[in-house]
C-alpha cells in the first residue's frame, strides 16, 4: 500500500499556507458576544478607568513611603533586617539607593550582613554598588530595615579550628 495523502511529506504541518479569517476592528467593536464586550460590561483591564487610577494612586504612594523609610536610613550604621519568611538578621547599611539600580525599580538598601547570609558580595549584574565579603551582601526593601544599636556579634567565623 502506498500513502499519497500527503502526510509523510510534511503537508499538513506548514500552518503558513492555511487561510486564516480576520475580521475588521471596527466589525469586532460591533459584536456584543465578544471578550472585548464582555471586558467592557464587566469594567475589568484596561475598561477599568477607575481601576486603574486607583492602583496608580496607590503605588505612588508606596513609592512615596518607601522614599521617607529610605531617606531615615544612614549608611554606615547598623540595623536588623526582618524579611518575611526569613529569619531576623543583623546587619550593616552598606548603600541606600533610590530608581539608580540596574536589577529592579524602587528604593533599595544594600546591607552587610554579620554572617554569611547573604546572596553576593555588593555587585549585581557586574555593577558594584558597595563592598563586602561574598554571600555577606544583600539588596533589601526599606520597610525590612529597622536601624538601631544592635552591637556585632562574633560568631567565631574567623576562628581556625
């Protein structure tokens, strides 16, 4: 038996020759079954005017906070950082950074910690924004910061066993 439907050869696989239907966007705007329609009726996306002014309200604001809880933060002095689902650690502010950061937008503090906790050495993506040990440094969100006088505590990291 010999197969000339074309299957073996590939025929069936090359969706460019297919015609595809399209329809005007002036037709589509027309339909009142449609998911734009739907979108629409139901105020939800980019129909969600009120929605959308709100969220952008509300970020600004975050934004604005994290700015006063950054500008409170001096280098050089030693804080405890709480991060959800992390152990409190001790730590010292190494760098306090607003939009500058190559990695993601926002304020972040780059902190030292007091033992190897941390993810690198105060570089991220080949820019070096403070000094540390490897794994000593981290890049942390404002609100995780709390400084005060938490004294450095020997862990006996440098001792020679």
């Amino acid at each position: 038996v010999t197969d000339r439907s074309g299957t073996r050869i590939g025929e069936y696989e090359d969706v460019s020759r297919v015609e595809k239907y399209e329809m005007a966007e002036s037709d589509y705007e027309k339909r009142p079954e449609s998911l734009r329609s739907f979108l629409r009726q139901q105020r939800w996306g980019r129909f969600d005017a009120e929605g959308t002014q709100r969220r952008a309200a509300e970020q600004q604001q975050r934004r604005a906070q994290e700015a006063a809880l950054a500008a409170a933060l001096p280098v050089g002095s030693r804080c405890q950082v709480r991060v959800p689902g992390q152990p409190c650690k001790l730590a010292t502010i190494m760098y306090v950074g607003t939009c500058q950061t190559d990695f993601k937008p926002g304020y972040w503090v780059g902190v030292r910690y007091d033992e190897p906790l941390g993810k690198h050495d105060g570089s991220v993506g080949g820019r070096r924004y403070f000094e540390c040990q490897p794994k000593y440094g981290a890049f942390v969100k404002p609100q995780s910061v709390t400084p005060g006088d938490f004294p450095e505590e020997d862990y006996g990291l440098e001792d020679e066993l």
